[in-house]
C-alpha cells in the first residue's frame, strides 16, 4: 500500500466520474448523530410555537423560538465546555445585533445600522473560532431584526422574548452535561486503529477483504471529518487528531502489508495501538513507547512507525500547554493571547467586501420596495460568512437548498392543517437543524427555509406569495455575492501555493530567530506581521479547497504544514517571553540550526514547488519539537 493509498480520498476522488472539487461542495460529511444537539433544537426552537398555540401567544412564541434558532447555529458537536463557551458567547452577541436591527427606526438607518454592524462582526473572525461564531450571529440576526416586526408588541418586548430564546437554548445545552460525549472526529480517527486491528484478527480469512475494505472507510470518514467540513476553523484539538491521522501512514502501510503477508506483530505493538484508539476516543494522555529491534524488516517498520506517532502526538499534546507557558503570570497569558489576535490585509479585504455587498444588497432592497428584502441582505451575510470555506460553492448550495426549502414547505402548507398540526411538523424539522449544519450547507439552508416559512405561517406576517418572495431575495442574494462577492476576488489572482507557503516559512525562520535570540526590538511588529501571514495562508487555503477553478487537493497537501507552523509561531512566542524573564536560555548555534533548517526547507520549497508535502511537514515538525523541548 502506498502513501498515497494510505489516505484514500485522493484515490477515490481520482476514480470518481466528477471532479473532485464537485464532490466535496454535494457530500455530507459522515458525522454520528449527537442526540444532544437534536433534543436541544427541537425543544428550543419547536417547543415555543406549541406553547404559544396553547397560551394563544404566537407572536411571542415566533421570536422565542427564532433567538433559539440563532443560538443553535452556534451549536456544533465538541466538548461540553466548548460548546457552552460558543453558545453563550452567541447570546450575548446574537442579542446585541437584533437589538441594534430593532431599534433602527426606518429603512435606511435599518441598511446604515447592518453595515455598521458587518465590521466588528468581520473582524472578530480574525480573532478566534468563538469570536468568529458570535460575530457571524451578531450579524445575521441583526439583519432578521430589520426584517422581522411583530405588530403589536413593543421593540423592548420583542428584544427580550428573543434574547429569551437563546437563553432557553443556551439552558437546554447546559442541561445536556449527563449526556456529554467525545466528539466524532476523536471516534474517527480512533477508528483508523481499530480497524488496524481487525485487519490484523481477518488475516489468512475470509474477512480478510472486508477488513480491508472497512480500513479504506475508515481512513475516508476520518480524513472527510477533519478536512471536508464546511468549516475548518482554527482549532487545536482539530490540529493535533489530523497530525496523528498523517502520521498514521507509516503505520497503514506497514500494517497492510504484514496483513497481506499473512505476519502478525507482537502483542505488545498490537495492545500499543489499542491503547492509541482509547486515548483518542476519551482524549487522554498516551503512554510513551519504544520500539522493540526484533522481528522482521515490515514488524520493525510498524514498531518504529508507531513510536514516532505516539511520540509525535505526546510532543504536541505537551506543547498545547507548555512547561515553560506554565511558569508565565496570567500577565503573559493575556499578552500572549492579544498577540495571536491577526487582522491584516486579507482581513480588512473580507470586511470590504461583506461591507460592499451588504450596501449594494440593502440598497437594491429599498430601491426595489420588496416587501422581506431584508432576505437578501442575510443571503450576503450567511453566504460571506468568513473562515466558512469557498465562496462559490455557499452561494451555489445556498441557491439549490432555498428552492428545496420552499418547495417542501409548499407541500407541507398544502398538505398540513394550520395550528397543531404545522406546529408538530416544526418541531420535527428543528430536530434537524444541528445535523443538518454539520454536515452540509446546502442541507442546512434547505432545513432553515422550511422553518422560518412554517413559523411565518402561524403569525400575521405570513401572505400568499412569501415562499416565492422568499426564493426570489434569496437568488438575489446569491446572484450579488457571485458577481460582486465572487468574482471581484477571484482565486486565481492569488500566487501559487508553493510560493506563499514559501513566503511564510521565510517569514516565520525570521521571527524564530528574533525571539529565540532574546532581541526585544522590532519583535512585536515582526511578530504580528507573521500572524497575519500565516492567516492570510491559512484563509486561502480554505477557499480554494472546493474551488472549481483551482487545484483543491493542491490545498488540502499543504494543510498539515500550515498547522504546525501557526504553532511554531505560538511555541516560539511563549518561549521568548520566557527568555525576557530570565527563565530559559538557547545557545546561539541551537538556534542558528533551527533557523537555518527553517530557511532551507523554503528555499527548497521554491525550487522544487512539486515535491512531496510530507517532506517540508516532516521538517517543521521537528523544528517544533525543538522549539517546545
């Protein structure tokens, strides 16, 4: 089995009828159910309209039930901590934008007050994956709040029944601790080695080829969940499971092999890569271990290959939290967190577009006299979205899933009694919301369309033509990211990949050198300039991975160095403030010979942009181990 082989998706997709980057915008990504995430949705955001049906209060009950809605987009499957942290975070910024929406008192302060709002709400993606999430929900419920008038009911009632919903959301959350659990990409990659397992209990068997078959979807689920997700937000549990998913090569192909020759290793390597597939089920810490000489070229090879993971993965593990960043104040904790914070040049281009096409789309909304042409400004904003993925390929399932949505929900208005019977029928479509958002945008959209239609239809603010208004704005939307959004910043115009990446290691050797030498000037601007670097590398990755008209396995090859050198730069970081403290010290030849491997391996980069991507990982990596040892 080669390397190649060993991941799998670039071998399927090579086989496949499409082409690859169309492939990744129609799959779902294989997630298991999160039944926490289902009850949460369906009682948050379905329970309100039942209630408000019984108490004859559906005005109220419809924004219960949408400040829910805007608390479970923030809802992703993780640990329990992150998941209150994100949602929390949500409420507090998704009360804020609808109150802001609320409180304009007419059309063009409405479309003043989204612009305004869309910048803070850019920028904040550039912070951190929670700040990322409340800026996105700060917006677009900002932009529903223009939209969305219960007649009636006093601007401060409307705000506080919404901020209700999420608080209610936010309660069924935090009431899910019994129920916590690991999330699927640990159960993914932890299945890699289980299947190892099998392959080697299949040996010399009929079973032999479903073993190995099993192994292939294993290596496909695992590498679809950290890669082919819509949202490949910094993260560094993330970080660290598709590191040991790309260190497990070695181990793949050293175990199909034995497989294949009908060997078997010895128990201790075997009770080795069981003890691999707990910890990275329960997220625990993995024991050393060394590789024994005995045994054949193949059984040696499997040993090695496994120590080096594990190693690898203890070193990294033991790096998300340093010994020498534990000898730093809260002091420097903080400064170390405000210097990760990068806006930089790519930033304020991401705010200058969502500003433009914002503008355009509010400006066409009032020109026109739509009637909900506050759906077209929240087409712009969902679909812009930052750190989200490509563009193009949210503006195309955004389309197709609108035109779904509204057919469906036609059918269920036809076909569905008014009152309890609707009211049901959406607290089953809010079970859908979380898994529909993590595993698909098209999929996502579609299930929204047909909630926010049914609820609409329980209020007054529902008429006769309101899934065809709706479908309309929403292409509208669509057609003004594509042509403003899109093709004003075309992927194309970007350099090479090979070269940026280049630049970036060159510009991260310089920043090494800085801080391991203890040279205070000049260190901070340098410092900040190779965050934005590296953010700016690591966003247009993301664009491209399903871009049509760019090499998308192109990106995916060089994502693992991306990761390591965002964290060469942290490690470096939490180092040198170590150093101006007097707590550490680095012979100058140490760090010369880092910084020197830093700068051949881009120079190499930049002669021979085709060469094996393992090969520069492999580099940074051990760089990595020597900053962090």
């Amino acid at each position: 089995m080669t390397r190649t082989e060993a991941l799998a998706p670039p071998t399927r997709y090579s086989r496949a009828p499409l082409p690859a980057w169309l492939l990744r915008m129609l799959r779902p990504a294989p997630l298991p159910l999160d039944w926490t995430r289902i009850v949460a949705a369906a009682l948050g955001i379905g329970g309100p309209t039942l209630a408000g049906i019984s108490l004859d209060r559906l005005d109220e009950a419809v924004l219960v039930s949408v400040g829910a809605l805007c608390a479970s987009f923030s809802d992703l499957t993780g640990s329990y901590r992150y998941r209150i942290r994100r949602v929390g975070l949500t409420v507090l910024s998704g009360g804020f934008g609808f109150a802001a929406g609320a409180l304009a008192p007419g059309p063009l302060w409405s479309a003043l007050v989204v612009v305004a709002v869309a910048i803070p709400s850019v920028l904040a993606s550039r912070v951190n994956d929670l700040c990322a999430a409340a800026g996105a929900q700060m917006l677009t419920f900002c932009v529903v709040a223009t939209g969305h008038v219960a007649a009636g009911i006093a601007v401060g009632e409307q705000i506080a029944w919404f901020v209700g919903g999420e608080v209610l959301l936010l309660a069924l959350v935090g009431a899910t601790w019994p129920f916590r659990r690991a999330a699927p990409a640990r159960g993914a990659v932890a299945r890699v080695f289980e299947a190892l397992l099998e392959l080697f209990d299949a040996a010399g068997t009929d079973a032999a080829i479903g073993a190995r078959q099993e192994l292939t979807r294993a290596l496909n689920t695992a590498h679809d969940i950290l890669v082919g997700g819509a949202s490949i937000a910094r993260s560094r549990v993330h970080d660290r499971l598709y590191l040991v998913l790309t260190r497990a090569t070695p181990v793949v192909e050293a175990s199909v092999a034995l497989a294949h020759a009908g060997s078997r290793p010895s128990d201790r390597t075997l009770d080795a890569m069981r003890t691999v597939a707990r910890c990275l089920r329960d997220g625990s810490a993995v024991p050393a271990y060394r590789p024994d000489a005995s045994g054949s070229i193949m059984v040696h090879a499997l040993d090695q290959g496994l120590a080096d993971l594990i190693d690898s993965w203890r070193r990294v593990r033991r790096a998300d939290v340093p010994d020498f960043q534990e000898r730093l104040g809260r002091r420097e904790r903080i400064r170390l967190w405000r210097r990760g914070i990068s806006i930089g040049r790519t930033g304020w281009l991401l705010t200058l577009r969502m500003v433009l096409c914002l503008a355009v789309a509010e400006g066409v909304g009032i020109a026109l006299d739509f009637q909900n042409s506050y759906w077209i400004a929240m087409t712009v904003a969902l679909v812009l979205k930052p750190n989200s993925g490509s563009v193009f390929a949210r503006t195309v399932l955004r389309g197709i899933g609108s035109l779904l949505g509204v057919l469906i929900a036609g059918g269920l208005l036809l076909a569905v009694p008014p009152g309890w019977g609707l009211a049901l029928a959406t607290v089953l479509i809010a079970a859908f919301v979380p898994e529909a958002l993590s595993r698909h945008y098209g999929l996502f959209t579609m299930v929204v369309t047909m909630i926010v239609l049914l609820q609409m239809h329980q209020s007054d603010l529902f008429v006769e033509q309101l899934p065809r208004v709706r479908l309309v704005d929403s292409l509208l939307g669509c057609g003004l990211v594509l042509v403003i959004g899109y093709l004003m910043w075309p992927p194309g115009r970007s350099p090479a990949l090979a070269g940026r990446l280049a630049d970036a290691v060159d510009t991260v050797a310089e920043y090494v050198s800085a801080a391991l030498a203890g040279r205070a000037q000049g260190r901070s601007a340098l410092r900040r300039r190779t965050y934005r670097e590296l953010s700016d590398l690591r966003t247009a990755l993301q664009q491209q991975l399903m871009e049509p008209a760019s090499a998308g396995r192109e990106a995916e090859v060089w994502w693992p160095s991306i990761i390591v050198l965002e964290r060469l730069v942290d490690a470096a970081t939490a180092r040198a403030l170590l150093i101006e403290r007097g707590g550490d010290d680095l012979r100058l030849e140490h760090t010369q010979r880092i910084v020197s491997t830093l700068r051949t391996a881009a120079r190499q980069l930049r002669i021979q942009p085709d060469a094996p991507a393992h090969a520069l990982r492999n580099r940074l990596t051990d760089v990595y181990g020597e900053v962090v040892s």
